[in-house]
C-alpha cells in the first residue's frame, strides 16, 4: 500500500472519535491503530506528561519506536486513530504531509464536561483544542483540503458522513460495516475505561443535544478551547 497515505484521524478527547474509529475496525480492507502516540507521550523515557510519573517507563514506546510501527510496510491500507498532543514527540508540517490528514471534533462544552469526569485534573494540553488547530494548519499548508467532521453531526447522520468521508479518503463506503457485535476491541485494550460504552454499543448512536452546565473551574478552560474549536468547525463536512 505504498501508493496510499495513511489515514489519520486526528481527534480532540471525548468527540465520539472511538465510535467514528470503531466503523473502520469492522472493516477487512483497513489495518486499524488506536492511538499509538499515547504509550510515548504518557509512559516513555521521553514522554511528556507526569500523568502516569510513577509508573515505570515502557519498553519499545518511544517515539521513535511508534513512529516505526505507524510508517512499517503493510498489507492494507492504515486507519490510525490518535490525538495531536499526543503525537507531540512528532508533530511537525514534514510529519503531517506523511498522512492523508481528517479531524474530528467536538463543542468544548462537551468534551470539557466529559473529561473532567474521567480525569479533574487535566491539563489545557490533554483537551486538544490547541494541538488539533496546528495539525489542521500544517495539513492545510501541506495543500490539503483536510477533511473534518462535526462529531454531534456524525452521530445524527452516519451513513451521509461517513459516505462523504470515505469519498474524500479514497476509499469505499461499506455500509455493513456500522453495524457490530458488541464485545471487547482489542485496539482499545489499553485504554479500555474510556470505551466501556463504545465496546457495549452494536452501531453509532445517536449523541443528545443538551448543553451540559460546566462547573465554574471548567471556564478558563472553555473560553481558550473555543476559538481552535470554531476554527475547525468552519471546514465541517455535510452528510451526502
């Protein structure tokens, strides 16, 4: 698969970007990595984030070690899942021009409502708004047209998106593929607590609109999110 880019879905946390993913794992033409950047910028020697400072660090996560395993040579073409503050290490225009580059994102007020429950104590680095802006513009200076899908759209309207997407991607759309068996994915094994429902779940669901009230802490975090998410957000897909 030389001849074809790798697929990256470049993700802010919580904004259904598992649900989105889980499409493509159903699928026997795509090699699915969820995440890989993770192991490097939470528990390698040259990781980023003391989130995890107690733990020893882990043998083959460096960045170096995740960028071989991402770029190795493949069968199929690769969907990668990953979220560009993780992919720090890394992260550069020279970097993203190796991808075909697509984004999902989401209302802060959701993501920041849903984070603070698995995590009170996340960093403005660990929301992704900042880091998922400067993918979004290195693609762009790259010459893309980067693809980029509202996630409350998405779970409203799967098949017209997700059509859309795969038309910009390249590849088939393969409606069969958004339905599933539920039961574990062992793509998401390592992070196993944040995709409890995605894991329980037989297709995408519908997300509800209801603006969750942010704690008065969560604010300052909102208000510098805002202008990367509206950003982005004026580059959204609409269904086919």
């Amino acid at each position: 698969m030389a001849d074809l880019k790798p697929i990256a879905l470049w993700a802010v946390p919580r904004s259904l970007s598992t649900a989105f993913e889980r499409v493509f794992v159903e699928r026997d033409d795509l090699e699915v990595l969820h995440e890989p950047f993770s192991a490097a910028y939470y528990y390698s020697e040259d990781r980023f984030s003391d989130r995890y400072a107690d733990e020893a660090p882990k043998p083959g996560s460096s960045y170096e070690d995740v960028l071989a395993e991402v770029f190795k040579p493949r069968e199929r073409r690769l969907f990668m899942k990953d979220m560009p503050y993780q992919a720090k290490g890394v992260m550069s225009p020279e970097f993203i021009r190796r991808f075909t580059n697509t984004f999902i994102i989401r209302d802060p007020k959701y993501v920041l409502s849903s984070l603070y429950k698995m995590w009170p104590d996340f960093t403005l680095e660990e929301t992704g708004y900042e880091q998922i802006y400067w993918a979004f513009r290195y693609a762009e200076e790259a010459g893309e047209d980067p693809v980029v899908v509202d996630a409350m759209t998405f779970s409203e309207y799967p098949v017209g998106i997700l059509t859309a997407y795969c038309e910009r991607v390249n590849i088939p759309f393969r409606p069969e593929a958004l339905s599933w068996e539920p039961g574990e994915v062992d793509e998401w094994k390592n992070w196993e607590e944040w995709h409890e429902a995605a894991q329980q779940s037989t297709g995408i669901e519908r997300a509800e609109r209801r603006d969750p009230e942010l704690p008065e802490e969560l604010w300052e975090a909102y208000e510098d999110c805002l202008p990367y998410y509206y950003a982005l957000a004026a580059h959204t897909i609409s269904p086919a």
